[in-house]
C-alpha cells in the first residue's frame, strides 16, 4: 500500500498515462481474483465496487460536479423508481434485480442498475450471465460517458439484447438493441422523450411499454 493511503476510496485513483500506454502491462483482474480479493478484505464487500475488463473500479452514480464517492439523489430516485416496477414485471418466468451483478465475462462483471432476468430469483444457484438479461438499464450522469463507452462496447459483446440508458442529464432514454458481439457495437438507439413510453424488453417477444416521467425524478 502507498504510504499515506489508507481509506479504500484513496487507493481508486487513476493510473498514471504512462501506464496506460507504450510498453507498460495492466494484470487484468478476472471474477475469481475479485472474490478472494474481497473475502481477503482488500476490497469492500458493498456496492461501491465493479469489475470492468478486467480492473476493479469504484461505481460513479454521482451528479456532474459532485464528489465522485456520494450518490446523486436523482441516480438514486430513479434507481428506486426502477425497483418499483418489480410489481408489475416479476413472475414465475422473470424477475427483476437491481445494482447486482451480472457476468458478461471472467474479467467483466458490471452491476448494472436495473435488470429483467429470465426465471425466478430461486431458480439462480450462481450469478446471473449476460445470456440470462431481456434487458439492462444504467441510470447516467457523470457516468455517461462510461456508461455510453465501455459499458456499451462490452454489454454488446456479451449480446446483451437490450441495453437502455437513462440519461440524467437531458432526461431521455437510449434503447439499444441488437447488439454486433463480435464489433461490440450497437445501431443507433432509439430515443425516448421524458414524455414518450420506454419499451422494456421483459421476454423473448414481451416489451412493456413505461411511461419515462415514472422513472424521472
């Protein structure tokens, strides 16, 4: 440990560029690594963490501005907004989870924060795969271009068939649809209005149209 950083969040501070470039090598971190890591205590057994493409990064669910560690209370009304439709949405062939993992890949296990699954909660004795989601929803502020970037690239190419973001910042949503794994892209989303309908896909031909201004803080 660097002397003069103790606190977790001190220890999550971006590498030097040099790093990042030239002949410089990054261990990539994979699921396994990550769970003795933090059975080890290393890292927090909490929701501040992530594993993307293989580096453990701390989760942004602030507001523009704001300190990066806290939550933005909008991220955190629509989040719970998000919860909510569980009501609506669950049944014996899927549930819903919020901010808890789902594994894309041995290095990338993203917690996104609103899920559609296939099945029931009791049916899952491991952690969901990206095959298991009919659709996952990021709520985005300062995390947009994270969220819109890497999230993006790596949720198609774990064929991710519906990937929406909500996008804080100008209150719309992205849906986006199928994805191209071996590019890691998807085509151009469709953009829904603060007072259009967001069709969430919550089977294999199932979309339930939710008014966006329920979601919205």
């Amino acid at each position: 440990m660097v002397a003069g950083r103790n606190s977790i969040t001190e220890r999550f501070v971006p590498p030097p560029q040099p790093f990042l470039e030239g002949r410089w090598r990054v261990r990539r971190f994979t699921r396994h690594d990550a769970e003795l890591l933090v059975r080890a205590g290393i890292i927090p057994e909490d929701a501040s963490t992530e594993l993307l493409d293989g580096l453990i990064v701390l989760k942004d669910r602030a507001a523009r501005g704001e300190d990066p560690t806290r939550i933005g209370q909008d991220h955190r009304k629509c989040v719970e907004r998000l919860s909510a439709l569980r009501k609506l949405i669950d049944n014996d062939t899927r549930h819903v989870e919020s901010q808890q993992p789902l594994v894309c890949s041995e290095t990338h296990v993203p917690e996104p924060d609103f899920m559609v699954l296939r099945g029931r909660l009791d049916d899952y004795t491991d952690l969901p795969v990206a095959a298991d989601a009919w659709c996952v929803v990021e709520v985005a502020d300062a995390s947009y271009e994270r969220d819109a970037g890497e999230k993006l690239t790596a949720y198609a190419r774990a064929a991710v068939v519906q990937y929406v973001i909500i996008n804080l910042r100008n209150r719309t949503a992205e849906a986006y649809t199928s994805p191209d794994p071996i590019a890691g892209t998807y085509p151009p989303p469709q953009i829904v209005s603060s007072s259009g309908h967001l069709p969430l896909r919550v089977g294999e031909t199932d979309l339930q149209a939710i008014p966006l201004s329920d979601i919205l803080p």
